[in-house]
C-alpha cells in the first residue's frame, strides 16, 4: 500500500464513520446553502457549525467523526453533530468584524467555531469588533507558507542542495531572460501564482514576507519596514500570472493543463504546505474525497521551496465564537469539540490531511516526506507574526502595488437572460448588479472595457463592424470614469436579446486583446453566459485549438486569460471549462443566480 492508498483510506473511513453518525460536513457550502439541506444534518444533537478554511474540511469531517467518539463528548448532556461551513478566513473576519448579531451567510450557515487559517484573522477581528468576539483564539495546528515549484525547476535552481531566497525570485522576475539567466531560456519569464490578501491568509502571508526579506529582518517587522519595501515587493507582484481567492484554483488549472507543462503557466506558487501536499496526492483543491473516489497524483510533483529568509506559519486557531446567534447549548458543545482538538488522538490525524501537529516529537514522516515534496525539517527560520497594524499597512500597500490589470467583460444578453431569479429579478439583472457592485476594486490606472453579445446588434470594433456584439464601454484606462462605467453597465436592462453567439463573441474578444494586451498587466476576458452557443459559426475545438497555440507560441509575455461564469444550470460548464483550461483561466460556478454578485468579487480578486 502506497502513502497514497493509506490516506485515502484513512479519509473514506473517516467520511463513512462521519455519515453513518448523521455528521455530514457540508463543504463548500456557499454563501445562499444551506446547513439542512444534507443528509443526516437534523440529527436530534446539538449543532456544531464550523466556519473553517477550505484546505481544512476534509480534516475537520474526520475529527468530527472521531469527536463522536471521544471522552470530551461522552461529557456532554446531549449529543453534538459537527457541521463545516467553507468560508474563506479573509471573508469570515470581514463578516465578523461588521456583525456578531447576524451572520452575513444566513442564519442557517452562522457558525459557533471559527477555524481561520492564522490568528492574524482572528487578531484583526478582535482590533476591529472587540476581543470578547474571539476570546480565547488558540492553535491547534499549523503549516508553513512555502513556494510551489514543479521538481525540475526547482532543481534548474540547485535545489534542494542550494536554498532559495525570495529575493532571488523577486531578481528572476526582474531578469529580461527569466529563466534565460539560468541556462533555461524555453521556460520564458519567471511566472509566480499569489492569491488576494484582502481573503486569503497566504496572500497576506506571502506578502509580510517580501517585507521581511526586503528588511532583513527574521523578527520586528514594522509598518516602517513595510512601507520601505514598497519598491521590492512591486517588483515582485509583477511576476504574477493573476490573483485569486484560493490557491486551490490556480491547482486545479495546474493539473488540468494538458500542454506545455507547468512552465508554460506558472513557475512559482505560493501556497501552505498542506496544499501542496494536496496536490501531490491527486487532490489539488482539496476538495472532500468522497467513497470510491480515485485520486491520481499529477505527472510531476511541486517541491516546497523554504524561503531563505524564513517562512511564516499559517497557525490555525479554532475558537468559540463570541457572537449573538451562538445558543448555550452550542457554546458548551462547542468549547468541548475545540478541547477535543487538542487531544492526543486528533493532534495524531494532523498529518494525513498534511497538517503538521503542535507537538513538534509527533513524528510525521509517514505522510510529510520527500514523496509528496515536504521535508519536515525545514522551515529552517520562522518568521513571527507581526501586529495588526503591520498586517493592515500591509495590505492597504498592496493595493496600490498589485500588479495592474486590463480586463474586457464579456455579458451574454440573450433572450435567456431575461429568466426570473426571483424577487422581481431577471438574470440579467443579478448579472447588472454584480458587474457594478465589484467596480470598487478597479483601480484608475486598470484598464477595463465591457462588451454584450446576442444576435441582431453589431459594433466597430478595430475598425471593423462586427455582428452580435454591443460595445457598452470602449476598452481603455478608467481614470476617473467609474460612475460612467456604472451608468453605461446598467444600461444593460433596456437593452435587446436574442440568440446566443457565444463562440464568435470569445473568439472576437480574445483576438481583440490579443492585439491589446501589454506586458506588464494581468490580460483576461470575464466572460458570463447562462446558456449553450446557438448561432456561431465559430467551432470550440478550433477555437481551443487557436488559444492553446498562442498560449504556447507567444503568449509568455502578454497571455490572455480566460475567466468563465457559469451562469445558471442551464450554462455550458463544459465548453467554459475548457476555454479557460486553454487559457489558463478559471471558471467560476453561479449556476445558482442568487450567487451571482458573491461570484463576480471571486472573479475580480484574480485582478
């Protein structure tokens, strides 16, 4: 039996024992699922609702499953079912610092246990909403922020026998020759994946420690430090392919790629450790393995690359929230299912999910080795969390900092749109609402255009008019036009629909930012649709075909990236998947109209 078939059969078990004791999990339950909605959930116990990171739901259905089972719950004075509520740590603090009376998700999904990815989360809620919110915040795990490199890049840079720092990946993503300056000119530039520090702890994490490597400092990281390592770290965030909200999708468009390897994409990932752990096991985001379910682990492995200047921890406490809608009941049931985490027998289960337990002596070769790209003896310095003012001056520079973006939004206004959504709401007016309500994260220097598609309109465009689409605003820099960019958007609702040219309106706009794509921007296509294609005389194949050469011909420097909505069940997720696939984008899952504004910030965080 490999390491593979070992944890995958330790999780089935723990999955089984989960539902056959009515404690299913609801992973990636969304902003509108709801927590009774699963089998076996109205059980009779008291309701143990966890808002934990999306990298710890398979851990956590295996401790609620042994939780059952354990002394600290034979001590209550009724039965307690865990139920996991994926929410992202950045989005959950943001919840929480704005309301301890309601939970932004609905009372259905409120959680009585916050399991952030770090205590810079649950630090930052309680100099927001007050301490007594998340009093008693503790570790009961942890695992390092590390760079995900594939194994023969990372061995082009002499590693593991040679560290690497990140000033080195801040000088190769600076270096004209990339991968050049290493004998390696084929790969191109240097290319890093980062996920938006605004909701994800190893966003936030990977930019404290620029600021760190920028000072040279291993502790006392100041709001001072970081404001002198503005030039170093945009420097840095110019490597960046886009960002996103978790890591679990840029490893997921990893192990899909079908062609021209993991160069071709992305050269660096920062990532945790538990990720990357993920990946190597054939789970790339980390997703709840369900029975029978297979896992393949990808052709070629990522390396955890420790940074030279230290790594810092991603600590992740579990605490019992202080917060209206947590009952009695809840709070007593709650505090002995964050006891039981601390226990023997679950610190033991830490490293099959790629955890690392708190009690260094607890040895976790068996699963944390050299067979999935770990070496459990490294970090060699790790870098302390600094202080909330540190982590905030942090991220208010980032924002001025991240690399810019030109983005063109493509929205299907066909007849389908005009289906209900409910509350007097067609889907084109959730798709209005969400275009417009993201406009607060596009900067005056982005630049942005929006295009609709449907048969019977046409537009110049380049020069040339072009059926079937409708030019809402001209592709160029915001500057101070973003209340006109609202007005034209809205404008959408008077607007005609018909047929669904979705093809032709990829293609048009793909080889249109083909021609405007700059160097030095993330370049993408956001395109929504709630339907199949009906009237293109463009095929997909030979478009997938066109995207998939320019991403291997010349697309290194300026690539144009391809980030799907799929906008109702009605929506062609597969065709979207494989045109993002190509161009190394994402999809985005709406299929449930009222996601559909929570949808549009996930989009827009890759930017």
């Amino acid at each position: 039996m490999t390491v593979f078939d070992g944890v995958l059969a330790r999780r089935l078990t723990g999955v089984i024992a989960a539902t056959g004791a009515g404690a299913l999990l609801l992973a990636g339950c969304s902003a509108s699922g709801s927590l009774l909605a699963g089998e076996g959930a109205d059980d009779g116990c008291t309701a143990v609702v966890v808002a934990t990171s999306s990298e710890k739901v398979n851990l956590m259905e295996d401790l609620g499953a042994q939780f059952k089972e354990s002394a600290e719950h034979e001590g209550l004075e009724q039965c307690a079912t865990v139920h996991a509520v994926n929410v992202a740590s950045g989005k959950a603090a943001e919840y929480l610092s704005d309301s301890t009376e309601e939970w932004a998700l609905g009372a259905d999904t409120a959680p009585t246990v916050w399991s952030p990815a770090s205590t810079v989360w649950t630090d930052r809620v309680a100099s927001i909403a007050g301490e007594g919110v998340v009093a008693g915040a503790e570790s009961f795990t942890k695992t390092p922020v590390v760079f995900g490199m594939p194994e023969s890049m990372a061995r082009a840079l002499d590693y593991p026998e040679q560290p690497i720092s990140i000033a080195e990946i801040r000088d190769l993503i600076a270096d004209p020759e990339g991968w050049g300056a290493v004998g390696k000119p084929i790969w191109g530039s240097f290319k890093i994946a980062k996920t938006n520090p605004n909701s994800s702890t190893t966003g936030m994490s990977t930019l404290l420690m620029q600021a760190y490597a920028a000072s040279g400092k291993s502790e006392g990281l100041t709001a001072e430090d970081v404001a002198a390592a503005e030039d170093f770290s945009r420097t840095f965030e110019s490597g960046a392919i886009h960002y996103g909200d978790t890591t679990g999708k840029v490893l997921q468009n990893l192990a899909d790629k079908t062609s021209g390897g993991g160069s071709s994409y992305v050269s660096a990932i920062a990532l945790e450790e538990t990720s990357l752990y993920n990946y190597n096991i054939g789970n790339p985001d980390s997703h709840t393995v369900q029975p029978g379910e297979t896992l393949t682990p990808p052709d070629e492995k990522l390396v955890a690359v420790y940074p030279e200047e230290g790594s810092l921890w991603s600590d992740n406490p579990a605490v019992v929230l202080g917060a209206d809608w947590v009952t009695p009941e809840q709070r007593a049931a709650s505090e002995a299912f964050v006891a039981f985490l601390h226990t023997q027998a679950a610190q033991e289960t830490l490293p099959e999910y790629g955890f690392r337990p708190l009690d260094d002596a607890i040895d976790v070769s068996a699963t944390l080795n050299e067979d999935v790209g770990i070496d459990p003896a490294q970090p060699a310095t790790s870098l302390p969390q600094p202080d909330p003012a540190v982590v905030s001056a942090a991220i208010d520079q980032w924002a001025t900092i991240r690399k810019p973006s030109a983005v063109l939004q493509l929205i299907d206004i066909s007849g389908s749109m005009d289906e209900s959504i409910g509350e007097g709401r067609s889907r084109l007016d959730g798709a209005i609402e969400g275009s417009t309500t993201t406009l607060g994260q596009v900067r005056s220097t982005d630049e942005i255009g929006v295009w609709a598609f449907t048969t019977g309109i046409s537009s110049e465009i380049d020069g040339a008019e072009t059926p079937g689409i409708g030019v809402v605003r001209e592709f160029s820099t915001l500057g101070g036009d973003k209340e006109g960019l609202r007005t034209s958007i809205e404008d959408l609702a008077n607007s005609q629909r018909a047929g669904t040219p979705m093809y032709d309106a990829i293609a048009t706009a793909y080889d249109y930012m083909q021609g405007h794509a700059e160097p030095g921007r993330i370049n993408a296509i956001v395109v929504l649709s709630d339907g199949e294609d009906t009237d293109s005389t463009t095929r997909l194949d030979t478009l997938i075909q066109r995207i998939n050469a320019d991403q291997q011909e010349g697309g290194n420097d300026q690539p144009v990236r391809i980030f799907a909505i799929a906008y109702s069940n009605n929506a062609d997720v597969d065709s979207l998947q494989r045109l993002a696939t190509a161009s190394g984008g994402q999809v985005f899952d709406a299929t449930d109209p009222q996601k559909i504004t929570e949808t549009f910030q996930s989009v827009m965080n890759n930017f």
